[in-house]
C-alpha cells in the first residue's frame, strides 16, 4: 500500500480564487482536505496535478 504526496492546484471557477496544496494520492483518489472556497462555493473548482 504506497501512499504518494502530490501538488494540487485548485482554482475556483466563481470567483476565480486559488489554492495550492499537497494531497495524498491512493489508490487512484487524491485526498487534500479541501472542501470549499471562501466565496461558499463547494462543487465548481478547475483542478490540476503536479506529478
């Protein structure tokens, strides 16, 4: 069971805020604990990954 951190870039498609974090990769899934923007907008996000 490996667990791999990656860079996550998050960039809020309402208000175009953005945030970058590290994750957990997973078995396939990446986890950051990120939930919401501080606009209140929880479902429409761009996201991109950094190897």
């Amino acid at each position: 069971m490996s667990i791999t951190r990656v860079k996550v870039k998050i960039r809020c498609r309402q208000c175009g805020e953005k945030f970058v974090l590290k994750g957990k990769r997973e078995k396939g899934k990446i986890e950051t604990g990120f939930r919401q923007c501080i606009c209140s907008n929880e479902h429409d996000f761009e996201i991109e990954t950094d190897e």
